[in-house]
C-alpha cells in the first residue's frame, strides 16, 4: 500500500472519532440534566437539537471559508474547528447555568459538523486516486459506523461518570485537531476545472437539489420514527428498552456496513437506479413498521437499513462527482445541512402529528400514521424527482456502456 492510499485510510479514522460524539453523549444527557440542571426535560430536547441548528446556520458559511481548495488553509481550519469542539464538549458538562450550556451546545454543533465537512470534502479529493464509490463508501461507512456504535460506548462510559462521555468525545475530537496537518499533508491529483469561471452551486440545479433533496428525506424520515418508534414498541407490542435498542442497532448496523459496498456498486450500476429503488423500498420498510407483528419487526428494520445504505452512499457520491472540484467542499457542506435540517424537523413533525392524533378512537393509529407519512413521503420524493433520475440514468448508463468498450 502506498502512502497515498494509507493516508486515505487515516482519514477514515479520523471521520470515525469525529463522529463518534454525535451519539456518544445521548446515554449521559438524562444523568447529566438530573445532576446539574434539576432533570428538566425541555432543556433536554433543546440540547438534542440545538447543536443541529447550530450546523444548519454555520456550516454553509465554513465551507465557503474553505472552498479555495488551499489544503494548508483547510488543515488550519480543520484544527481550529475540532478543537473548539473538543473545549466545548468539556464545557457542556460543567456545571454552568442552563442557557450558557444551550449557547455553547449550538456552537458545539456548528463546530462539530464543520469539522465532519471538511474531513468529507478532504475523502473526496480522493476521487481521482481511488475512484468515487470507493473514497465516498468509506467515508460514508465511517460516519454511520460511528453513529452506530456511539450509543453503545456512551452507555458503558455513563456507568462511570455523566461527565465520561463527554470528556471521551473532546478527547477524540482534540486528536482529530492534532492530526489536522498529516491529514492534509499528501498531495493528491489535481482534477481538471469544468470551466474556466466556477460553475455556482444552484438549487434550480438537477444535480445538485436531488442529493440535497434525497439526504434531506433520509434524514427527516428517520427523524420522524426515532422517537415515535420507541413509543409505540412499546405501547403495541410491550418491548423493554433493550429490545427497542436491539432493533435500532438493526436498523444502524446494515446501515453502515452496507454503505462502502453500496457506494461501489454505484461505480458499475446506475447510480440513479440505486437511489430511487432504495428510496422505495425505504419507505415501504418504514411504513411496514406501522402493521408488522412483533416477529417480524427485525426483518422490518433491517430491510430500511439496507435500503438507506444505497441512498446515503448514493448521495455522498453524487456529492463528489456532479459538481467541479473547486465546489466540491461546499457541496458537501450543503449535504450535511439538509441532513441536519431533517433531523431538526424529523421529530418536532413526528412529535406533532401523534399530539394531534391522541383523541382519536385508537390511540394508537397517531403512531401509525407517523409510518405511513414516512413511506409515503419517500415515494413522493421519486415522483417530484423522475425527470432528474431518469436524466441521469440516461447518462450513466451511456458512461457505464462506453466504460464497458474502453476496458475490453
């Protein structure tokens, strides 16, 4: 293996123990809020949030800072955005007034997202070296690995202390800052610009609103059911929280592990046929939650954890590919952001229709029409955007034919 290659799979790493603190924190922010800030519950979910809307507002903006391509710059960018969120992270569990630690939680947010950016944008520029699907479903696979597995160290580590979480999470997002410079240090090829002026991004553009568009649904349909799914688990079928874990790290696993070898089959199949077939048959396995026995819940969760894996490997390779090289950055920025906006909105619409649904007869039908409304908005989202995936199905599979001529 060449350096090049290894200092691809030092970026992984690093993407992973980015990541890591997304779900690292949840198990210790009940304990934490119990200790500190008298247990209340509002203050609880605006903590879960607010480091969204933080990522939403400022994540555009840093990727614009960074769009120049200048590896140096981003490298000092990188070590500065890790490492404030690595002194917030300590700074959210000490015991300071309620909204100082909302305040600091929404700039945790924008930091730790605009870190994550920079190191997608950097496994992109990888592209010409290793080939889109490979580059993308790593880096995918790392950030969902992460996700993953964060609940689970977070619930071993809060047995400890409330505070261990989040001193692990700084301690990992501080590495990542101190291993900013080696992660920018190897010279990658130098693609070609798509035209002398940079192309702007637009979302009246196909190529750029439908990723936007599909990371955005991913993201808001699991926003949807994360919570809504543990309630009615519960009230339908009497499941303990542990079952209820079980079934969402069967949604999460085949998730992550799926996603490098998803976004390499998108490097010989139709990208676009992947994304909309995935898309469907995500949403029929989220709404078959609704009307599954309990028996058949597993196979349910499973299902959408595959079917997720070839729209998010998708759309991290449509990211890395459909725009020019100089805009890449700041595309990657507005993927992270519809993804934060989705699940910013996810559980306050999800939340709202089972508020507005108790007084019906069957209680129990609010929950259910969470699930429908998922599947169905995933089918909505094929229909809204045929024109565009049928426009690059044309085109990818004249690439795949003329691929196919060239290597004989």
């Amino acid at each position: 293996m060449d350096a090049k290659h290894a200092s691809l799979h030092w970026l992984i790493a690093a993407v992973f123990l980015q990541m890591l603190p997304a779900t690292l924190l949840a198990p210790a922010i009940r304990p934490l809020f119990a200790e500190l800030h008298a247990g209340a519950e509002g203050p609880m979910h605006a903590f879960m949030s607010l480091n969204m809307l933080g990522a939403i507002l400022t994540t555009p903006l840093i990727a614009r800072l960074v769009s120049s391509g200048n590896a140096s710059r981003s490298a000092r960018w990188l070590m500065a955005l890790a490492g404030l969120d690595a002194v917030l992270l300590v700074a959210v569990s000490l015991p300071l007034s309620t909204s100082l630690v909302l305040l600091l939680r929404t700039l945790e947010g924008a930091a730790h997202l605009g870190a994550a950016t920079l190191l997608l944008a950097r496994a992109a520029a990888y592209k010409p070296l290793v080939g889109a699907g490979r580059a993308m479903g790593m880096a995918g696979g790392a950030v969902m690995l992460a996700i993953a597995f964060g609940s689970g160290l977070g619930g071993i580590l809060v047995g400890e202390s409330p505070r261990l979480p989040f001193l692990v999470g700084a301690s990992l997002s501080a590495l990542v800052a101190l291993a900013a410079p080696f992660l920018y240090s190897s010279t990658l090829p130098i693609e070609p610009k798509g035209a002398a002026t940079p192309r702007r991004l637009s979302l009246r553009d196909g190529d750029v609103m439908g990723p936007l568009s599909a990371a955005f649904i991913e993201r808001f349909t699991i926003g949807l059911i994360i919570v809504t799914f543990a309630l009615f688990a519960t009230k339908t079928h009497g499941l303990s929280d542990r079952s209820i874990g079980l079934l969402y790290s069967m949604l999460m696993l085949p998730f992550a592990l799926l996603m490098y070898p998803a976004s390499r089959l998108g490097d010989r199949v139709p990208r676009a046929g992947l994304l909309a077939l995935g898309a469907l048959l995500y949403g029929a396995a989220i709404a078959s939650l609704a009307i599954a026995p309990k028996a058949l819940l597993p196979v349910s969760m499973m299902a959408a954890g595959i079917a997720s894996s070839f729209m998010y490997g998708t759309v991290l390779c449509y990211a890395a590919t459909l725009v020019p090289s100089e805009s890449r950055g700041r595309m990657m920025a507005l993927v992270n952001t519809a993804g934060a906006t989705g699940m910013l909105l996810g559980p306050m619409c999800g939340g709202l229709m089972v508020a507005l649904g108790r007084s019906q007869a069957d209680p129990l039908q609010a929950y259910r029409n969470v699930f429908y409304l998922a599947g169905a908005v995933c089918v909505v989202w094929v229909l809204v955007q045929g024109p565009w995936l049928l426009r690059r199905l044309e085109t990818e599979r004249g690439e795949h034919a003329l691929a196919a001529q060239a290597s004989r």
